[in-house]
C-alpha cells in the first residue's frame, strides 16, 4: 500500500504541485498560511481483496474558490489523462492499472468553494501475474 500511495502522490504532484494525501494541511509549511488553492487531495477509501489481486478505489478532490472554474477544470482533466488507463509499475513488486469510474462536480455547503472529484478502480497485480 505504501508502493501505491507513493506512485499516486508522484503521479499527482507531477499534474498539480499542491497534492496532499487525505486533507490539505491546515497551513502550509512554508507560509504559515492556509494553503493556496486550487489543490488537489486524494486519498483510498476502500479495498476488495480478490484472489490474485487486491482492488482499491481511488477519490481524488480538486478545491478550488475561484468562480471562474477554467483551472479546476483544466487541473481534473489533467489528473484524469495522467491516470486513466494508465499501467504503473511499482519497484518489481506489483502493477497498478487506473480506471476512471466517474469525474462528479460536488457543490459545498460553503458557496465560495468549488470541488470537482475523479474516483478510480485501482488493479493490482503482483509481480507474478504480469
């Protein structure tokens, strides 16, 4: 699981630098600021364990505050190309292959925010299948 938050958190920060696994922080490191949107947090809610493999979901959320969402949306087409049906191939041990499952726009109780959420079957397979 490790391998695969690693390979996920490198594929995104690739799209989009500002990419946190399961909440943004609270301020960012370098600022001491609330961190700046648009970012990007992903996290895997669920796993299904199957004979030769082990399935995970993958939700990944695009904030934004900006009413224009040009950028959100140009940032979650991104995630989508750099993932969807794309093999990745984890330090000999395993592949993981991204299908995207739906790309939902999600309103907020708070109306200045703006969400857009990607989820995505992850397959694995061990080394030995592929």
């Amino acid at each position: 699981m490790e391998e695969l938050i690693k390979a996920v958190e490198d594929i995104l920060t690739g799209v989009h630098s500002r990419s946190y696994l399961e909440e943004a922080p609270q301020k960012d490191p370098d600022t001491n600021l609330p961190p700046v949107k648009p970012y990007v947090v992903f996290k895997f809610p669920t796993s299904n364990p199957n004979f030769t493999r082990e399935d995970f979901i993958l939700s990944v959320n695009v904030w934004g505050d900006d009413p224009d969402t040009t950028e959100l949306e140009q940032i979650t087409a991104n995630i989508n190309t750099a993932l969807d049906r794309q093999m990745v191939f984890i330090q000999g041990k395993l592949s993981v292959r991204f299908y995207r499952i739906n790309r939902n726009m999600i309103p907020d109780p708070d109306e200045r925010l703006r969400r857009r959420e990607l989820r995505f079957e992850c397959k694995t397979y061990l080394k030995t299948y592929f």
